[in-house]
C-alpha cells in the first residue's frame, strides 16, 4: 500500500528529516546536459513566477519507504526507493545558492539555508545531514554541505557544485538585488514533486525493481497522433491514409519517422512559444487543440502538419529543393549543425509557399544567420545563448519589415554578439579560433574561406584539415624563431599560447601534405605545392614568426568581414570588451587539486597575462587564486580583491590538494592546460564516435595510418599500431572521428550494446594519447567514481605518466613518444584490457540497475 501527494521540496526537507540512499542504489551520476536542462528549467519558472507567483514546474516523483532503523525521537527516516538523482542535485543546487548568496549579499543567508534545508540543527551524526547519499558519494556531498577547500572537485557531486556556482554567478544581475532569490523561491516552492511513500511491511527492493523496468515507451508524436485520431470518430481512416500516413512516409528516413515527427510538432510550437520544450510537446498541442470543435478543423490542422511535414523534409534534405541559392544556403546551414535553427527555416520555407516572402529574401535571411554564425565564431561566442536566440527569433522579430531585414535586425540588437566589424579585426589576432566552437564548424568556416577564392567550387571536406603552421608542440627551431620575436618582459610560452590556436596561424591541407612540428621551410615547400589558395601567401612568407602570424589573421579578417555581413549597426560599446565571463566559467569550473596560468586564460579569452592579472585582484572572480605564474608560483604581486582578506593563497591551494616541490613550485601534472581550460568554459567540443559503413570506415583508417607516419617517427607509429593489433586482439574495436585530424577511437562496447557505448582513448596523430574520463564518467560501470579513480591510478603505473585526481573529470593525455618504451607499452596494454573486462558486464546483468536521469 502506498502513498502519493504533490509536494514541494520546501515541505519534503523542513522540519526533522533525513532521507537515505539505499546500497542498492547507483552513485550519483547527473552530467552537466541533466544540470544544464534542470538549471534552464528554473531560470524560466523563476521569471515566470515574477507574473504569476502561484506557477510551478513538476520535475517527477520521489519515491520513499520508512527506514527500517529505528532512529531517535523526532527524526523521521526515509529510504530514497527512487528519485535520489534529482534530489541529490537539488541539495547540491541548495549549497551553491546558500554560499553565493552568504558571500554576496549577505552571511546569514548561510546558516538560514543550511539549518531550513540542509542540516538537522540540533542532531549529531549519523543523524544531521538531511540527505545521506551512497558512501562513494558521501565525502563529496558532504564538502559542499559544510563549505570545506574540498568542495568542488572532479567526481560527479564536485562537477554539479561548480556547474550550479558557475551559473548562479552569470544570472546574478548587480542590477537586480533580487533575481538569485527569486531563484531560490522557485527552487524551494515552484519545483513541484509527487512523493509517494510505501508503508513498513512493503517489499522496498521489489517497488525499485519495477519502477527500472524499461519498455517501449509511447513518444509525444504517438501520444499527439492518438489524440488527433480520438478527435475523428468518422474521419479517421480517410485523414490517415490521405494525409498521416504521407507525412510519416515523407518524414520517414530509416525508421526516424518517430523522431522526425516529433521534431515536427516541436518546430510547429516553437513558431508560437520560443520557450517551447521538447517535453511539453504533447501537453502544448492538447491544450491548443482542445479549442477546436469539429471533425474538419482537426482535419485542417493534420492537412497543416502535412505541409510543414513537406518543407522540414527539404529542411533535412536540402538536396530536394530545386531553387540551387536556396538549395545551397540549407546544406551548409545543416553542415553547421545547429538545430535550433530550424524553427526559423521551418518558417521562412513557409513564408515563401505562402507568398509573403520571395526566394531573394529567404536566400538572404539564411546569409544572415551564416553570418551570425561564423562571426560569433571568431569572436569566440559560438555557443553563448545562441539556442535562446535562435528559438525565439520567429516570434520576436518584427513582423512589418521584410522578413530578411527584420532577421537580421532581431539578430542586431541587445547582447547576442553578432560581432561587428571592429571585433572580427580584434578577435583574429588574438582569440584561439581552434578551441572555439565544433571542430567541423571551424573547419567550414576555412573551407568557405577557400571555396570563396573558386567561384563557389565546393572544397572536397574529406580531403581537407586543419594544420596549425606554427606547430602546437614546437622544436628548437620553432623555438629559436618565436624567440626572435619576444620583447624583455615575455616568455616564451605565453607568447607561443597566444598565437598558435589564432585563425592566423591556421590552414587547410590535404591528408598527403607535410605536416607536424617540421621545420617551417619544409612546410613552406609542401604548401607551395598544395592546390589550396589559402596557403599561398604561407608558402611566399620567408619566416613564420608572430609578425606573419598577425599579418594573415588581419588579411583573414578581410576576407571574413567581405564574405559574411555583420549587424545593422554597431552594439553597445562594452559588447567589445574582453570576454571576462569566459575566464569567469572557466575558473568557477577549475577543479579543486589543480591550477592554471595566467598566460593561459589570457590566451583562452584573447587577452595578456598582465590585465588577467589585474582583473583577478580587482574584481571577485571564483578560484583566482588557482591562477599562477607559468613556473607554478603565487604572484608576488597576488591580493584578494577583499582587502579584508588576508588568508595565505599558498596554504589554500595545498589544503585543496595542489602539491608543491621543493622549491614552491606547484606540480605541473595538476596544471590545467588551455585546451582543457576551453573545455572547462564550454567553448570547445571534440567529436565523438559513431558508427560507419565499413567502406567509410577503411578510409578512415587508412586516412589515420597515412596521418600518423607523417606527424610521428616510425618507431612511435609502429608502437601506436602495436597497441591497436593488441586492442583488437582483446576484442575491442576501432573508430575514427571526422574532426581536424583523424583521430581513433578504442571501442570497448558499441553504440549498439544495450548499456551503451564505452571507450577509454583517442588516438590523435598529432601526438596525443587521450584518456576521456569525461565521457566514460556517465557510461557504466566507469559511472562509480571508484572505478575511475583506480584506471586512473593504474595508467600512473606506466613510465612517463602522471594524470592528476583534479584531471579525472576532463580528458588528460600522454605523449605517444611514451609507448616506444617497450616497457611503457606493456603496461598500458595491461591496463587497457583491465578497462575492456570492466566494460564488459556479466551475461546475467540487467542494464536496469538503477535510475539514471532520475
């Protein structure tokens, strides 16, 4: 017998509470997409219940049992039979509200958070938290329950408190003094939640067993199509077979008609509500068609999906259009790969069969919106609320003016940095172009670069990557030529950060160019040869230092500002500042355990290491004091920007966990390189496997072959292909990616396998040996922290390895030089098929042991 009521979290965590995560339950778990999708569900009911204070969002169930513990008088004790994620995240949430709002507007805010929804104030261990998660995540949990140097580290819990910290700092508006506790309010009150309670006596693990049980579920388009048909008692089969079921076969490609559909009906909300959810898709179209009376206007609505099913089927399949300009502006907006985009050409497709928009005008509203891309690409913005943007463009543009000036004029104005002129001239030079965005989005932006110098000739993508001249592991030579142009005060390695990933040192080649770290007159040689234009004035160049370097980012600037027409009119004049909410994610975002350079986060944000330097003194700015000096040393110069502050940064950091040696020199191997910086800022994504057809897959590999002789010397080729034979000995498999260079995959399980697919590496010809403890993180059985944490130690076993504990939750490497040791070789054979065998679950294990998304 059990029981269900609508609750909020407010009255599940009040009073004397402590709620218990069984041992049969799985560890915590929720990745920054579950924390990312949570957060912008909050956000949106915090602003809606400034209008309507009583609105609320229901976020699931919660399913408790009394413990079978007796606790102490007046603490009652919950088992968490279901539900612990999402609890789990909103207590993680809790804690971050309650320091951001202690430290920024007022110290009572924590103990009022901590002793309402936190604590039991007046209980002692066992019994004080009011949330217990699993021992895995205990020590975690309870270093952000109680503020301690620890909180924020790389485990799961460690990564919800810095994503939640992150964010809150961004919402927070100096302007509104209330906007984190209206936050907070829809938190405590607006999160509604069904509790449903079994009573003593029930069989706990049985009520878990069958709330796992998975089963073909109805999708939203069935649930819609259900109700459609409800609503056509003599109709039906005729609306079906003339009008349903076409759409389902002009939506079908490969058995995606479901989601194909469903994509439909959210593109057709969208076109109302720029705030529409995939989620709220049936629930949305119920409550608007629950409106309508009578056989033929239900009728007409199905007639209506039939024609937007018509134009989103050239949407995903621009080769079906005839007019080629809009042909062409479709493909290589869909290469882009930004779906949100949709809903706009769902729209302007729409515009143009109903006759209230020429061909001309659909053509240049879609070069608008390639503009606003690649621009905000350059000034590294790619990903800045660019879905908010796009989703609520079709109902927010003005509708008086033709509809590619009034694009362009909604993409123009406030904060949504279609980057002017003036910043694409400044961003060249010194933002990474190469950490920003998606790998095959900056190589687009390269191809159509080229393309442009060919009157429209497509470039041959698959024969083409991204090769940095001044190379990103530099020799001697390289060195002594960088070298010739520092000034007294620079080093090296700044000045080499700060130029090598800018689009000036960037370029196109075939996968049988020269390529690598060579020295710069071989390099001019095969690019001399190369039919691409862009790598002409390269191959004229006599040096390639930082004066040549700028020289093209500033040419590229040209070329880019001629190709893609920016805004109306200029933007505010902030809009140009240095991106300091990039360096402030990536901060808040840095691991405790590890540390950063200056001279890094001013190459990530396009800066230079003194002004990082003065903003972290003179503005609060999360973790600053994890920012050191390229050796690994305090700034001497380093002070709190609160003058009240006078605790040692040097102890703070050691009892956080960064090692130092002898000489006071923080432990490179707990350093953050730039590359995981943008990755901590949410710049930069890599590509991630997916299965081939095995033709694409040969090529692929021969492609990955051809790539690693030409980058390594032979004896680390032979070792890397060594490793290979051995993976797939184990009986791994291989995949390769489609980004800059072709990179492979070690494939444990495939994509197919009812738990998913695992891999622990990427090979990348370039050099790097990547182990992706940030992807495997949410893959069972690498999802327990435990398992992590002992590949992590074990692949420290191998001679020349050193992956720090702050690491473990981004993507560290070893060099490939390292498995020409044969020594070295074995070991990492040795723990890789420990990671196979882990991968591969009893014959008898069920996927369903535990909740996941919870």
């Amino acid at each position: 017998m059990v029981a269900a009521q609508e609750t909020t979290l407010q009255k599940l965590l009040e009073g004397t509470k402590q709620y218990r995560v069984p041992l049969y339950q799985r560890t915590y778990s929720w990745s920054e997409q579950q924390c990312k999708r949570l957060w912008e569900d909050i956000k949106k009911l915090a602003d809606d219940r400034r209008a309507d204070p009583a609105a609320s969002h229901f976020i699931g169930s919660v399913v408790l049992a009394p413990s079978p513990g007796l606790g102490p008088v007046g603490v009652q004790e919950f088992l968490v039979v279901d539900g612990q994620q999402r609890l789990t995240t909103l207590s993680i949430l809790l804690c971050a509200i309650r320091d951001h709002r202690a430290e920024t507007e007022d110290p009572m805010h924590r103990g009022r958070i901590e002793q309402l929804y936190l604590v039991n104030q007046f209980e002692s261990d066992p019994h004080r938290l009011k949330l217990v998660p699993t021992q895995a995540d205990r020590d975690a949990y309870l270093a952000c329950v109680e503020s301690t140097p620890q909180v924020g580290g790389s485990d799961h819990v460690g990564s919800a408190y810095r994503f939640f910290a992150s964010r809150l700092r961004e919402y927070d508006d100096v302007e509104d003094p209330f906007d984190i506790a209206r936050v907070e309010n829809a938190v405590i009150t607006g999160l509604a939640l069904v509790a449903v309670t079994a009573q003593a006596g029930d069989n706990v693990y049985r009520i878990f067993e069958s709330l796992n049980n998975t089963g073909l579920q109805l999708t939203q388009a069935d649930l819609l199509r259900n109700y459609l048909f409800m609503r056509l008692p003599t109709r039906g089969e005729t609306v079906y077979k003339s009008l349903w079921f076409p759409l389902q076969e002009t939506l079908s490609t490969d058995d995606q008609d479901r989601k194909n559909l469903e994509l439909l009906f959210w593109l057709d909300l969208v076109q109302r509500d720029g705030r529409a959810k995939q989620t709220d898709i049936y629930a949305a179209h119920q409550k608007r068609l629950n409106a309508i009376r009578g056989e033929a206007e239900i009728e007409a609505e199905v007639r209506r999906f039939s024609h937007l099913g018509a134009l989103l089927k050239i949407i995903l399949h621009p080769e079906s259009e005839p007019d080629p300009e809009v042909r062409r502006r479709l493909t290589r907006l869909r290469a882009w790969g930004a779906t949100t985009v949709y809903p706009l050409l769902l729209h302007l497709l729409d515009r143009r069969a109903q006759g209230t928009a020429t061909a001309g005008q659909v053509i240049a509203a879609m070069r608008y919106v390639e503009s606003f891309f690649v621009r905000r690409l350059v000034i590294g913005r790619a990903t800045a609320n660019v879905n908010r943007i796009l989703m609520s463009i079709v109902t927010e543009m003005d509708q008086k003016l033709p509809v590619d000036e009034a694009v362009r004029a909604y993409l123009s104005t406030g904060r949504k940095h279609y980057a002017t002129d003036a910043q694409i001239r400044s961003s060249t030079r010194t933002i990474p172009f190469y950490l920003n965005g998606r790998a095959h989005q900056r190589n687009l932006v390269l191809q159509w670069l080229e393309e442009a110098h060919r009157s429209k000739e497509p470039v041959a993508a698959d024969s083409l990557t991204i090769e940095h001249v001044l190379p990103q592991t530099p020799t001697a030579q390289w060195r002594q030529m960088l070298n010739d142009d520092l000034g007294p005060d620079e080093n090296f390695t700044d000045v080499h950060e700060s130029l090598v990933h800018t689009i000036g040192n960037l370029t196109l080649t075939g996968y049988n160019s020269e390529l690598g770290n060579k020295p710069f007159d071989a390099k001019k040689a095969a690019l001399a040869k190369s039919p691409i234009v862009l790598n002409r004035d390269i191959a004229q160049q006599e040096r390639w230092g930082r004066p040549e370097i700028q020289a093209r980012s500033e040419a590229l600037a040209e070329q880019i500002i001629s190709l893609w027409p920016g805004p109306v009119e200029a933007p505010r004049d902030n809009d140009s500042d240095v991106p300091w909410d990039v360096m402030n994610r990536a901060l808040a975002e840095l691991p405790a355990g590890s540390w950063t350079t200056y001279g890094d986060v001013a190459a990530l944000i396009g800066s230079h290491p003194v002004p990082v330097g003065a903003r972290l003194a003179n503005h609060p700015v999360p973790n600053a004091h994890r920012v050191l000096q390229t050796g690994g040393t305090v700034s001497p110069g380093f002070r709190w920007p609160d003058p009240a502050r006078t605790d040692d940064p040097l102890d703070l950091l050691r009892a956080e966990g960064v090692e130092f040696d002898g000489s006071g020199r923080a432990v490179p191997e707990q350093r953050i390189p730039l590359d995981e910086l943008a990755q901590l800022a949410g710049l930069s994504t890599d590509d991630l496997p997916r299965p081939r057809s095995p033709r694409s897959s040969a090529a692929h590999a021969e492609r990955f072959s051809t790539q690693l002789a030409q980058l390594q010397d032979p004896p680390v080729a032979a070792a890397v292909q060594a490793v290979l034979d051995r993976w797939t000995a184990l009986g791994g498999s291989l995949l390769y990616g489609t980004g800059d260079e072709t990179s492979c995959f070690l494939i444990a399980r495939g994509k197919d396998h009812r738990l998913g697919n695992i891999w622990p590496a990427t090979i990348y010809p370039s050099g790097k040996f990547e182990i992706v403890f940030q992807h495997f993180k949410n893959r069972v059985p690498f999802d327990d922290m435990a398992l992590r944490e002992e590949f992590r130690q074990r692949l420290n076993k191998i001679p020349g390895v050193s992956i720090a504990a702050a690491r473990i939750g981004l993507r560290p490497g070893l060099r490939l030089s390292v498995l020409a040791d044969p020594a070295a070789r074995e070991l990492l054979i040795e723990q890789l098929g420990w990671f196979y065998q882990q991968a591969q679950p009893p014959a008898e294990d069920d996927a369903d042991e535990g909740e996941q998304l919870s």
